[in-house]
C-alpha cells in the first residue's frame, strides 16, 4: 500500500523499474534533444522576455514541484503563461475535466494574451529541456502531475509514473488538451509503457512536431 510523504502528503508506491529508465540510447537521445532545445531557448529567450514583461510585468520563468518517476519530487520549468500569482486563483476557475487527478480549463481567465501564444506554439515549454538535460524528465514519457493531483490516485493510477516524466507522449502527440478525461489519459500512458520502444519514442516526437505546427488541440 503506499505510504504518505512527510513533506507533500502524497502517497509513494514503489513500482517495477520500466524498461526505458534504464535505457541508454534513451538517454542518449534525451542529451541530445535537450543540448538543442536548450540551444533553441537562447535564441527566444530574449524576445519572449520582452513580450511577456510588455504583457503582463513579473517573473519570466514559472517553476511548479511535479511528481515525476514514481512519484518523486522535482521543480518544472516553464516561460510563464499565466498572470502573476495565478496558483492562488485556481480555486476560483472551473475545472471542465472535472476529475480531482487532473485540472483543465480551455478558457482560462489567469493565461495572460502573450501566454495564449507560448502555449498554442508549445514555446512556454522550452525551459524543460533544461530538466531533460539534467534526467528529471525525457523528451517522450508521461506528462508529470501535480501533488494535489497525485493524491487523489488509485492504485492503477500510479502506474502511469512508472516511465519518466516528458515533454511529450501519447496525450500530447494525439490529443492534447481536447482530451479531458483522466482515465482516457491513464490509458494512454499505459499504452505508451507497453509499446516502448527507441523508433517509438521517435515516431511520437514527429507526430508532436507536426501536432505543434498545425496548433492541433492546443490550449
């Protein structure tokens, strides 16, 4: 059974190691997709710097504390997309997946105008290559949830932390935010463990390029 963490409250359940965690050209590959994604970032940091202060005056960057491998802690990094002290608003916006383990709102009053813009194009991700490169998360896996999520999670819930988090997988590359409910969610990480592979990992990075581009499902 799990047992609950003195610092979150969030139950650990320890589960088997998957495979891809222990994989090196998965992690080769990661190195490398971070070393240019980082490299991307110094190129528009500047711009999107200016566009979010001329916006919405405050912080450039947003960092969260998100369960990543079975259930760990880490702090993600994101260009922030959201007016200044958004987190202490939530409770005022409603949640239309309407499920505990998940928060989504298509309209959302806290997105500042520019943030509309870095989430469309996916740009306000850039900064978690950063937590790629350092092996907090992968360029493929499972989107990492929050705290408050994660204690909400039954059991099979849980399986779907047992790859390392990423910035993109089977939600992202064939739904994006049109996909709302949570257990449709869970499936599709599950999928993504059973289906696992160094080609697969690739075919789902092209998928979400092209997703990306065409704007498909974006928030």
């Amino acid at each position: 059974m799990p047992v609950l963490d003195d610092t979150h409250n969030v139950p650990k359940v320890e589960l088997p190691v998957h495979p891809s965690v222990l994989s090196k050209a998965k992690r080769m590959i990661d190195i490398l997709g971070a070393v240019v994604g980082l490299s991307i970032t110094l190129i528009v940091v500047i711009p999107i710097a200016i566009a979010i202060q001329l916006d919405s005056p405050g912080p450039i960057f947003y960092s969260q504390v998100r369960c990543g491998l079975n259930g760990r802690y880490f702090r993600i990094w994101k260009f922030r997309s959201m007016s200044v002290g958004a987190d202490q608003l939530k409770h005022l916006v409603k949640n239309e997946a309407q499920s505990e383990q998940i928060f989504k709102n298509e309209n959302d009053p806290r997105i500042t105008c520019i943030g509309r813009f870095l989430r469309r194009t996916s740009l306000d991700e850039l900064p978690q290559f950063w937590n790629v490169l350092v092996g907090e998360m992968s360029l493929v896996g499972t989107r990492p949830p929050t705290p408050n999520e994660v204690i909400h999670y039954s059991r099979h819930h849980w399986e779907r932390l047992n790859v390392k988090p990423g910035m993109t997988g089977e939600w992202q590359a064939y739904g994006r935010s049109s996909i709302k409910n949570f257990e449709d969610i869970v499936h599709m990480d599950l999928d993504y463990q059973r289906k696992w592979s160094i080609f697969y990992d690739i075919s789902l990075i092209l998928k979400t390029l092209k997703v990306v581009l065409y704007k498909s499902g974006a928030c």
